[in-house]
C-alpha cells in the first residue's frame, strides 16, 4: 500500500469550516498537517480569496495550488479517496445530504455570527480568545487585536442578515433545530443513519462554536439539548468508527425524525435562498422577504445564489424515479421550491 502524503491545510480552531473539514480528515482517516493561520508557510501559494482553510493540493502540473471552500474540497477528497466516503451512495440520499450540509454552511452560521458578534458576552470572548489563537503576545498586543477583530466582525454581521429585523428569526430557528436534532438524536447516531455524511461534519463545524465556544448559544444548547451537546464532542474524531454501507438510511423509509429537521430547512432556508436568488439576478440592493412569518431584510449574497443553481444542477441530475424520490420528500417538508423548474 502507498502511504499517502500529509494534506497540508491552514486554519484556525475559532473557524467552523477549519472544525468542520478537521473532523472529517480524522473520520476519513486522511493524513493531514495543520498550519495555524498566524503561522508561516513558506513554499505555500495564496489563495485568489482568503478563506479559512485553505487546504493546498497538486495542480495539474504538479505544483501545489491554493483550494478554499468546504464542500468541494469534502466531494474532491471522496473522489479521490474512497474509503470511508461520506457522501451516500444512493444519488437521492445524496442530494438530501448536500441540501443538509449547505443549510448547515449557510444558514445555521447565521446563528453562529449572530451570536458571536451580537451580545456583549460573546463579543468578549471571541475578542479575548480569537487573537490568542494566531500566537504568543503581550497583554496589551492581545487586547488591541481583540478590540481591531470585534470593529471589523460587527460590522460584517449585516452580510450574514444579522440585524435588529432578523436576530429574532434566527434565534428562534436556531432552538427549532436544536429541539428537532435532540429528538433525531434519541433514536439514530447521525443525520442520515449510523454514519455521518457531509451534512453531519457541517452541522458539526457550527456546532463547535455554537454549543462549545461562544457563551449565549453555548448555555442555550447545554440546557436545551444535551444529546447534541456531547454529539460535538463526539464527532470531533470518529476515526474510530467502522461504517457499513447498510448504515445509511433509504431514501424511500426517512424516519419522522429526519423529515422535521428537513422541515426546519424548508421554513427557513429554502425561502432565503429563493429570495436571496432573484434578487441577485435583479441586480437589488436588498433581500426583502418573510421567514416563518416574520419579514426578513439583508443584502444580497451571490455566494447562496450560485448554491441554490448547484442543488437545482445535482437534483438535475438525478434519473426520474430518484427525483420522483426526493421531490416528495422536500414538498412533505416545504422545501420544493427549492427544486421548481
């Protein structure tokens, strides 16, 4: 057997994305080799975006090239790694896996920057904390760079949607999922059966900061949901764990449990990224829209247009009887126009 080469990848341990592709190159049983973000990499190229983290792998030619963006680089590696892949076999399940690992990426960080940056506890521990992370300085470099992290993270909370209009919808939906994972939590190990897929390792990352990291939602997800509390802590290394391919649940038996959480997604997300879609293909300054009842304000994010054309490509993709499969489970969860022609 060839060894493989440690996956040289750069992040931080504040970072939900850095938490989330961390655990699954432990699950995956992938050699890797972190490089703090504070630290030097001499030899490494830079990425066109700064995003954490940045994960470095051989181009065509051969020279290493600088990759950002989680879930690509999660279906990269099952390509070309087989073993212990987490993306489902069954096309159908498949999707229910990406539209679940894009909800956790994209809609419950909402709820992480929310409560990061919005209550005065939080803020203050992400100030004192974060800067420490990037290596040794004095107490006074320490504050300063905490006080320089807080100016430019609050203001940055209205790329998110967080505002005065949206903060209670997203706490709210925040609870909604702790309370439907909890009950899934009861009686199946993971999302989609006994062993994790994308969606587990991106629920994960947010969970690291959510219900281990930041105070206020740190208190609410211990008193509220003690199953996903200790879930964390459990999935930050399943390189113990032996999956088998019957581990996964059938497209065609989703448990009760399953289809509420996916009925979060399809009260919360679904709308946003329809909302969010047309009005970056209108060129608007704003999304104006209603979640759950509630009005829901933010400026507009090209970034979630592009992921509701890929979940609309992959669903695309599928033959007619695993569409016919998945259309009737996201119309039992009010998700279907995430899949309108």
């Amino acid at each position: 057997m060839t060894e493989l080469s440690p996956i040289a990848l750069k992040g931080v341990p504040g970072s939900p994305y850095t938490r989330k592709m961390l655990a699954l190159l432990r699950y995956r049983r992938l050699p890797y080799r972190l490089i703090l973000a504070s630290h030097e990499a001499p030899g490494l190229p830079m990425p066109k975006v700064s995003l954490l983290p940045t994960f470095f792998f051989p181009g065509p030619d051969g020279e290493l090239q600088a990759v950002t963006d989680s879930s690509p680089i999660l279906r990269r590696l099952d390509a070309e790694h087989p073993a212990r892949r987490v993306r489902p076999e069954d096309p159908a399940l498949a999707f229910l896996d990406s539209l679940l690992e894009d909800y956790a990426d994209e809609w419950l960080t909402k709820a992480m920057f929310h409560y990061r940056w919005r209550y005065e506890p939080d803020i203050k521990r992400a100030s004192d904390v974060l800067p420490a992370w990037r290596g040794r300085a004095s107490d006074a470099a320490l504050a300063e760079a905490g006080k320089a992290i807080a100016a430019r993270q609050i203001p940055r909370l209205r790329y998110v949607g967080s505002n005065e209009v949206t903060g209670p919808v997203i706490e709210a939906s925040y609870m909604r999922f702790l309370d439907a994972f909890e009950a899934h939590l009861r009686d199946h190990a993971f999302l989609l059966g006994a062993r994790p897929g994308g969606g587990d390792f991106g629920a994960f990352g947010q969970l690291t900061q959510l219900a281990m990291f930041d105070p206020t939602p740190m208190a609410i997800t211990a008193a509220r949901a003690q199953r996903v509390f200790a879930w964390v802590g459990a999935v930050e290394d399943l390189s113990g764990l032996e999956p088998a391919p019957s581990d996964w649940f059938s497209p065609s038996a989703l448990p009760a449990s399953l289809k509420a959480i996916l009925a979060e997604v399809g009260r919360v997300y679904a709308p946003l990224l329809i909302a969010n879609a047309k009005a970056v293909q209108a060129g608007a300054e704003r999304v104006e829209t209603e979640i759950g009842g509630q009005p829901w304000i933010q400026q507009p994010f090209p970034y979630q247009a592009k992921c509701l054309a890929w979940l609309r490509e992959e669903y695309a993709a599928l033959n007619s009887g695993q569409r016919a499969s998945v259309a009737a489970t996201l119309a039992d969860a009010g998700c279907e126009a995430l899949i309108a022609a």
